[in-house]
C-alpha cells in the first residue's frame, strides 16, 4: 500500500486560527457539502448525496461548518475535521485522543481494523459504533467462527450485519481505516501494513449491495453465510475460498477453501 493512496480524506493536526464572524457553526438541522468533498463530517451522518445530519449516537454533536476552501482557516475553537477537510468542527481531535468513548470495545491491536460496522476511536484503544442496531462482534481467539459470523481480518467474529446496507459498512471501514492510519502516522508506526476496506467476507457478503441506493445484501443469502455465489463475478477464486473456509472453519473449512481458491479469478461484469 502506498502511503501516499493510504490516508483516504485525512487532513492532519488542526489549525491555529483567527475568529471570523463568517463561521456558523451548526449541531442541529442540515449540513450541506459540496459535491466534491461529499464525505460527511465526524458524528454527523448522510442524509442525501450533498446534505448532511447529526449522527443518534453522537453525544454531544459537534458544532460543523464548511469553509470557503482549505486555505481559509477554521475560526477560533473549530478544528479541520478528520474525514472531511473542508468542514471545521468543535471536535478537538487531539485532546480526544487521551479520552475513552462511551460504549465502547477494547481494540485487538493498535494497527489491527475494527469489526464489520465498527471504527476505532481517537485514542486508537477502543472500537465503538455510530450505527444502530449495529453489528456484534467478539474476539475469535483463535477459534473458529460459527456458520454466518463474519471472520473479520482473523480477529473478530461477528454477527447481527445481514440487515445493514452497504453504504453503512463501507462508510464505517474508510473512517475506521483513517483514524488507524492517522494515529500510526501520528506515533511513528507502520501505516502501510494496515488493510484498507471491507473485510475479505464482509467484502463478500455486501458485494452484491445496490451501492447507488442503499439496499441491503441481506436477501442475496438466505442460508445466513456470506453471499459467495452471488458474488462469485466480482471476485476471485480464491476470495470465495478464504470467505468459505473461515465461516466452515477446520478441516472441512481447509478443504472447501483449497478447492474454491483453484478457480482461479472471475471476469468482472458492470457494476463490480
């Protein structure tokens, strides 16, 4: 991975500013973007294609505002925000790094990604989750996982995803994968050994998912394992073979992976 592809949207540290009477920052009511920065700021959540909202989970909701572009600085007590460098937010992200989030889990390793639906928090030792009825994960331990949990980067196991859609997951793994990054190029650490994106089965599970509006995957698998058939002409082989020998697991898992892993890539079709 280079680092240069790495870092998705973030804009690091924050500016020092000047107050500015132009700045209206908001906690309530709409957010609107511009359509080349669309994604939304930190625990506010999207509402349409240019219009943002207050995330349920966010407590408090920080106070947002967008800036003319990058070279005006945020008005005094706003910072650039993490996942969107045009908006200037309350939220301090570096004073937040020494503070635990309400509800949140112990992370697996400070370079390791969070489970499906999951993101790390500011001071890279907790996942939380900003979506409702939101996955369960544990600890996999070395174990296999059951018939229909996501094996999530060998780490995880986690269930209670089918009904979500693609566009919830996909939005929680790039802010999981910013923050992660954005604290290992913080510490020092190694910021290219970080995966990016989905899961290898979460990726499996909502590469069927209608990404222009929303829909969930939920109804391409009604056996509860993820939806390796219906997606076998996006995905390689050997995809379907990790995906299908982490949900049997041991030796039947082994064998039924080996065997799928022989097919060799798939050609892609539109939409993939």
């Amino acid at each position: 991975m280079l680092a240069a592809a790495g870092l998705i949207l973030f804009a690091a540290g924050s500016l020092a500013t000047a107050p500015s009477a132009e700045a209206q920052g908001r906690t309530t009511g709409r957010l609107e973007l511009p359509r080349e920065k669309g994604l939304c700021p930190y625990r506010w959540n999207r509402e349409t294609d240019t219009f943002c909202v207050p995330s349920l989970a966010a407590n408090p909701t920080p106070a947002v505002y967008v800036r003319q572009n990058k070279s005006v600085a945020c008005d005094q007590g706003y910072f650039v925000d993490t996942d969107n460098d045009l908006v200037c937010t309350s939220y301090d992200r570096m004073t937040a790094r020494f503070a635990d989030v309400s509800g949140g889990i112990a992370r697996a390793g400070i370079l390791n990604r969070c489970p499906t639906g999951w993101r790390a928090s500011t001071n890279n030792k907790q996942c939380f989750t900003e979506i409702k009825n939101a996955p369960i994960p544990r600890l996999k331990n070395g174990k296999p996982c059951a018939p229909g949990e996501l094996d999530d980067w060998g780490i995880w196991c986690t269930s209670n995803y089918e009904h979500l859609s693609y566009a919830e997951i996909d939005l929680a793994a790039t802010r999981d994968f910013n923050d992660i990054y954005a604290n290992a190029m913080n510490d020092g650490l190694d910021y290219n050994s970080i995966p990016s994106g989905l899961s290898p089965d979460a990726k499996v599970f909502f590469k069927g998912a209608d990404k222009s509006s929303g829909a969930s995957a939920a109804g391409s698998s009604s056996s509860g394992q993820p939806a390796a058939a219906n997606a076998a002409d996006c995905i390689s082989g050997s995809d379907v073979g990790a995906a299908v020998g982490g949900a049997f697991g041991g030796r039947t898992g082994a064998a039924l992976g080996g065997a799928l892993g022989g097919l060799g890539k798939k050609k892609k079709k539109g939409g993939c």
